[in-house]
C-alpha cells in the first residue's frame, strides 16, 4: 500500500453578493483542507457549513485562512458541504486540501 498524500489547489469566487457559493459542484473529499482568503479581497469572507438556515459560521479577513480536518483520523470531510459568502462581489478564496 501506498502512503502517498495527493495535494490539490483550486479557487473559488463568489460572483454576486449575499449568495453563498459551495467550494465545489460535487462532492470532493479531504483529509484536511485550508481555506485562505485573497489578500486582495475588499472584505472578509464568511465561511458556512450548509447552504441556507442558521447564522453560524465563520470570518476570515483578507489573507487570512481556516483550517477543517475530520473530528477522528478516518473522517472525510466533503467540501461541496462547505460554503462561502461576502458582501463585496468577486472577492475569493484558494482551497488545498489533501485526499
């Protein structure tokens, strides 16, 4: 058996304010994954686990990041589970992860 870690980038955007946007389409699963918001970006991006209902979530400012990973070692977590939104259109995020 292999132990090889495969790393992967890609970044996200959300093109119309106040319209939560999943990370990816599908289901892409992780082991662990880093969400960091463009330093660029005008304002901070909130971060949310499901696509409506609820308040809860998190902030991260322009070039900061947040981390996810599983509550156990063999947890996956699905990152189309994941959603961003802000109030400035366009702002973004780059997502690695590991699978």
């Amino acid at each position: 058996m292999s132990d090889t870690t495969h790393f992967h980038t890609a970044s996200r955007d959300v093109p119309a304010p106040a319209t939560r946007q999943p990370l990816f389409a599908s289901e892409t699963l992780a082991i662990e994954a880093i969400v960091q918001a463009n330093p660029l970006n005008t304002t901070a991006i909130l971060v949310y686990d499901r696509l409506v209902g609820g308040v809860q979530g998190a902030e991260i400012l322009p070039g900061d990041a947040i981390t996810f990973n599983g509550a156990w070692v063999m947890d996956l977590i699905n990152l189309a589970d994941i959603f961003i939104d802000t109030i400035t259109a366009d702002d973004n995020v780059t997502i690695t992860w590991r699978d």
